[in-house]
C-alpha cells in the first residue's frame, strides 16, 4: 500500500480509494487529502469486483458536516477532463472507461459552496481486451465442488497442504502488472510439496477459498495455521465474518501491531520472519479480533489471502 499525502489549509481526513482489474479483488491505494474543519474520519479498505472498463471507488462516511463528493478524472495526470457529483454516497463506479488507456483520479469533498482542494491522485490502468478474455477464462471454468478437497484430520480443516498437486481453491485477485503466477511444487527443505506464488512483489494479490471459488464459511473453527517461507515483504489477510460486520485481519512481517476500529486489524509477525526459512504460525482469531474490536465475534471465517512473492503450505483452521 502506498501512502500518499496533500495538504490545503488546516483540515485533515483520510480517504480510501479502491479499484481493481477484471474479475478481480481490487487492487488498494490510499491517501489522506484535506477537507472541512469538522470532519474527522478513519477510511478502510473495502474489497469489491470490477469489470475492465469500469472502476469503482469506495470511502467510510465522514464525521462532520459534509454535504457531498465530487469524483473527477481524466487520462492526463493532474488535468481531469470530467467529474462526477457523487453526492452524500460513499461509493461510486466509473464507467465507459477505454481499455488500455490509464486514467487518473482525484476527489474533493464540498458544504455548499465550500469545495476542498483536490486529494492526492491515483491512477488505474484499465486491463487490455484480451487480458480481460483471459481472465474471464480461468472464471468460466470454476474447480469442483469446495467441500471435495477439504480435509478434517480430527484436529482442524485443512484448506491447503498441496499433496494433491494441483492449485485447486486459488486464484489471483490482483492480477496487474501482469505475469502472476500459482504453482504447486516440491520442497526440498520441507519435503513436501507446497504452493509457490511468484508476481511483483505486494502488487499482486492471491486468495484461497473454497474449489469453486465461494468463500469457506467456517463457523466453528477461529484458530488459523499457516507455514509460509518468504525472503520479501507481504501481507496476509484473513478474511472473518462478525457481529461488527466484514473485517480482514491482516499480519505482516514487522515488529509492532497497529490495530484498528473499522474493517481492517494489523497485527505484527516480526521482521525476522522474511529469512527465507520455513516458519509457521498459528493465530487465535477471535483473540486478535476481541484485541482491536472489544465486544465483536466471529461469526464465519471467509478465506486465506496474500500478497507477495513465496512459497506457503499447510493452511488450516484448527479445533478450539
């Protein structure tokens, strides 16, 4: 994720903007950019699919007094050719948009004739035809039914240990820049066979869920164990179900936690863990909720999902 920052006089809110390529989850930036005094707001990271010409951006509700979004955008960097009044909804979708072509997006927020100043812009290319054709392939095709290739050793589920040879329940969420891959091969250090994820770096995304693509809908195991061995930077979502709603509970390879009130909860894993050594962990996910959420429950865990390029095994959620 990257961070991007503009200033205009002394107010300050954190805006998300999310989009994706087709058939996809979104790819995530966010950026803080300057509005009314009054206003006050945590933004988060909302995951949605699109298509290859259109885009869709979505924000939490802002505290304050704000009567409304004005989205503007155009395919030359700082010189937005339209704009859309979005009105007081947080979200909107862009369409009509040419494949191929990269647009640029920025968004300013208004109270009656008050308008702020831009945010800080992002961009979006939007995916070719035929990347779009080969995307839509490997959708029209869904694997067997998800329960076929789900194992209760009697101590868990297990969703991913890849003795089956195969890359059944994967898929790319994230698929720009082009060239991702999933394989499943052997391990000389494990000894085993295991799932390797190969793109650029944390812009490409992976995801396991069930054979056909729907989400694992376990609502009675919420201890998660993984093995992973990485030498570069990622990070890990697990995507729960609870009484406050949809949330990712997200662990990277530092050394703090930053945990948060809205959609997303980080937690740390230590620096140390991208020594191109085998680690595995196991996180209580209700424990880790209840840590940045205190009253919220987990009703359901969803699925397993990355970015960053290496190899993971063994996906399990475990008996409590």
């Amino acid at each position: 994720m990257r961070h991007l920052q503009s200033v205009s006089q002394n107010f300050s809110k954190q805006f998300l903007l999310i989009f994706g390529t087709i058939f996809s989850f979104l790819s995530i930036r966010y950026f803080k950019f300057i509005i009314f005094s009054l206003i006050s707001c945590t933004l988060y990271l909302i995951p949605l699919t699109t298509y290859a010409a259109q885009v869709t951006l979505a924000w939490d509700t802002a505290a304050g007094s704000v009567a409304g979004y004005q989205m503007h955008y155009g395919t030359t960097s700082g010189n937005y050719d339209y704009s859309v009044d979005v009105g007081n909804s947080t979200s909107c979708t862009i369409s009509g948009l040419q494949e191929g072509d990269t647009y640029y997006f920025a968004v300013t927020a208004y109270n009656g004739s008050d308008e702020s100043d831009y945010s800080d812009e992002i961009n979006y290319r939007v995916p070719s035809d035929n990347s779009a054709q080969q995307s839509a392939a490997a959708t029209a095709n869904p694997l067997p039914d998800a329960g076929a290739t789900y194992e209760d050793a009697g101590d868990g589920t297990t969703y991913e240990d890849a003795q089956d040879g195969t890359t059944k329940g994967w898929d790319i969420y994230d698929t720009y820049p082009g060239g991702a891959s999933i394989k499943n091969v052997y391990d000389s250090e494990r000894q085993s066979r295991v799932i390797q994820l190969t793109g650029s770096e944390t812009e490409n995304g992976y995801r396991l869920r069930s054979d056909n693509g729907k989400k694992w809908e376990n609502s009675d195991q919420f201890t998660i164990q993984w093995s992973m061995k990485y030498s570069e930077e990622f990070t890990v979502y697990i995507e729960v179900e609870t009484t406050a709603g949809r949330r990712f509970l997200v662990y990277e390879p530092v050394d703090y936690d930053n945990l948060g009130s809205g959609t997303y909860a980080r937690y740390g894993l230590g620096r140390d863990v991208t020594d191109r050594r085998w680690h595995t962990f196991t996180r209580d996910l209700q424990a880790d909720l209840a840590d940045a959420q205190r009253g919220a429950r987990i009703l359901e865990v969803n699925g397993f999902l990355i970015r960053g390029s290496g190899k993971v095994d063994d996906i399990i959620l475990l008996n409590q």
